[in-house]
C-alpha cells in the first residue's frame, strides 16, 4: 500500500502575526503589574520589619529608597498599583453589564492608561510637596 505524499502542514499563527490591540496590550499590562505588585509586597513587609528592628534599619531602608534605583522601583511600583486599580473598576464595571461595544471598550482603555499616569503623577507630587511630612 502506497502512503500519499506528504504536504508540509501550516504553521499555526504566531505573536508576529497580529497586530496589537488595546485590548490585548491591556491585559498582558494587567498581568504584567499584577507581577510587580507582588514582588512590591515584599518590599513593603521589608519596610515594615525595618520599622519594627529600629531606628537604624529604617535609615538604612530610606536611603536604599531615596537612591535613584529605589526611585524608580518605587514609581513603577506605584504605577503597577495604580493601572491595576484602575483597571480593576473598569473589570467591576464590565462584571455589572456595561462598557461591552467596541468604541466604549477602547475609550475605557484609554481611561485606564490616562488615570493610572495621572495617579502616579499625582502621588508623587503630594510626596515630594510634602517631602517633610515622610522624611
């Protein structure tokens, strides 16, 4: 019995295939932060138990913190917990029913990226405004 002659079978489409949508970046986002808000909470227990050990283990934390390295941990750590809780509303908002048509799901989109930057922006100008408050 002959076998019939093999055709070289599709390959399945790959990343490099689609074009990327809000909705998709959005949602690779959401789990991206949700990463980095876990690896914040232990900076947070950090800081915590630098306060419970005393004075010098807290100065010690704050100057890590203060360094440009902290910095930038700690904004996109604030970023991550803001885009998460502003795409966690438009989650609620979703569960309730509304927001489903295309045009509103883009512009939630957009809201989200919009309200995270101007939370974070927000913040830390409260923070560096009131600087003597936290040091």
């Amino acid at each position: 019995m002959t076998t019939p002659p093999k055709r070289p079978r599709p390959l399945s489409p790959h990343l490099g295939v689609y074009k990327p949508q809000i909705t998709s970046v959005l949602s690779i986002l959401h789990r991206a932060t949700g990463i980095v808000l876990y690896g914040g909470s232990f900076l947070w227990v950090l800081w915590l138990v630098a306060i419970a050990c005393g004075r010098d283990a807290y100065e010690q934390l704050q100057d890590f913190f203060l360094h440009p390295v902290g910095l930038i941990v700690l904004l996109g750590w604030s970023f991550s917990f803001f885009y998460h809780f502003c795409n966690g509303l438009r989650h609620l908002r979703w569960d309730r029913g509304y927001g489903y048509t295309l045009p509103a799901v883009r512009f939630s989109g957009w809201l989200v990226v919009g309200g995270s930057f101007f939370l974070t922006l927000f913040a830390w100008m409260i923070g560096i405004f009131c600087e003597e408050v936290w040091l």
